[in-house]
C-alpha cells in the first residue's frame, strides 16, 4: 500500500502542450511532446504513446496533467523529462486533464 507522503512526493502539475513531433525511432509508435509546464517549472519534453487515439493537430494546445519531479528517461535517444499522465482505455491510451482551463503550472492537491 502507498502512503499519503509516498504520494505527496509526486509533483504532478498542469501543462499545456505547445508542440507536438512524430517519433519514428521510438519501438512503439509514439509523439514527442513539448509540453508548458508555467514560469516555475518551464517547458519540459516526454514521449508518449497515444497515436491510437490522438493526432497531433488535436494534440497542439490541449493542456493535460504531468508529473515533474521524475528523473529524465532516455526514449530512442530522445529526452522524456516528464511523464504526461493517462489511462488504458480500451482504444489507446487517453490524456487525463482539467475539466476546464487552468493556468499552467498548477499542482494537483
């Protein structure tokens, strides 16, 4: 079982997504994001694994939850700095964010 402080060392905050390239080099068919994490926190780049259910027009401005305080991951040779959060839903992995527009930077609590 997690306790209340294992959870309290996640820094997960709002973002929002500024860029988004193909990541042809990545095992399995990924994006890379860039991703406006606010002034504290700054921009931050991640791989992610949601083709199956987002393009990457769709993907340009939406804002969606991360967690910050990860250490960088190496994807392909890419830099994953941050994890953006989703769930495994039966058509892909799907974004969890805001139910309405936040400033960027928030952190959930």
């Amino acid at each position: 079982m997690a306790t209340i402080q294992d959870f309290e060392q996640l820094d997960i905050r709002t973002g929002t997504i500024t860029a988004c390239d193909p990541f042809p080099k990545a095992r399995k068919p990924a994006y890379k994001l860039t991703v406006d994490f606010g002034p504290e926190v700054g921009v931050r780049h991640s791989s992610a694994q949601i083709t199956t259910v987002y393009t990457q027009e769709q993907l340009v401005g939406r804002q969606v939850l991360g967690v910050v305080n990860f250490p960088t991951r190496i994807v392909a040779g890419f830099p994953s700095e941050v994890l953006v959060l989703g769930v495994y839903a039966p058509e892909g992995v799907v974004l969890i964010t805001a139910d309405r527009p936040v400033p960027d930077g928030l952190r959930l609590g």
